[in-house]
C-alpha cells in the first residue's frame, strides 16, 4: 500500500531521511575535504550540530569580545588628541 513520507533535501539536491543528516551534509560540504584519505568533515559536521549551543555561545562571546576591542580602541584615537608633547632636547 502507498503512503506518504517526510524527507530533506541539502543544498545539492541529495534526500535524507532527516533534517540532521541533511544539514550534516550541507556543513560538511562548506567544510571541504579535511585531513588525508577519507575527508573528516562528515565527522566534524555532525559534532557541529552536536554543539552547536555551546559554538554559538562561544561566537557569541567572540562578538561582544571584538565589540569593546573596537571601543577601547576607539577611546585610544579620541583620547589621543589630549596629550601633551613635550619638547624635545638636544641629546648629550
């Protein structure tokens, strides 16, 4: 008898019974070809979804890391026009 079905699709077009596994799929290919003989990025793809809390978490802190680099950096320029030079004298 027939019946229906749910399946996935990644980004070329190959079916997978799950949604995990074709998100696997498409990660492993914007990984590319990692390590010597068999690519290790199946392996590294699904451990991505497996922590994928705590890598968002991590880019997350990364974010806010660069945010307040760029604003101390940016106090660093303002505060810079207020410092005082002092002449310079001759060496002896």
């Amino acid at each position: 008898m027939a019946h229906t079905g749910t399946g996935f699709f990644d980004r070329k077009g190959n079916f997978f019974k799950t949604a995990r596994e074709a998100t696997a799929s498409d990660l492993a290919a914007l990984l590319g070809k990692i390590g010597d003989g068999e690519s290790l990025a199946p392996g590294i793809a699904n451990m991505l979804l497996e922590r994928r809390a705590e890598i968002e978490q991590l880019f997350a802190d990364h974010d806010q890391m660069v945010e307040e680099e760029e604003a101390i950096k940016a106090t660093r320029i303002a505060d810079a026009g207020n410092v005082a030079h002092l002449q310079t004298r001759p060496a002896r």
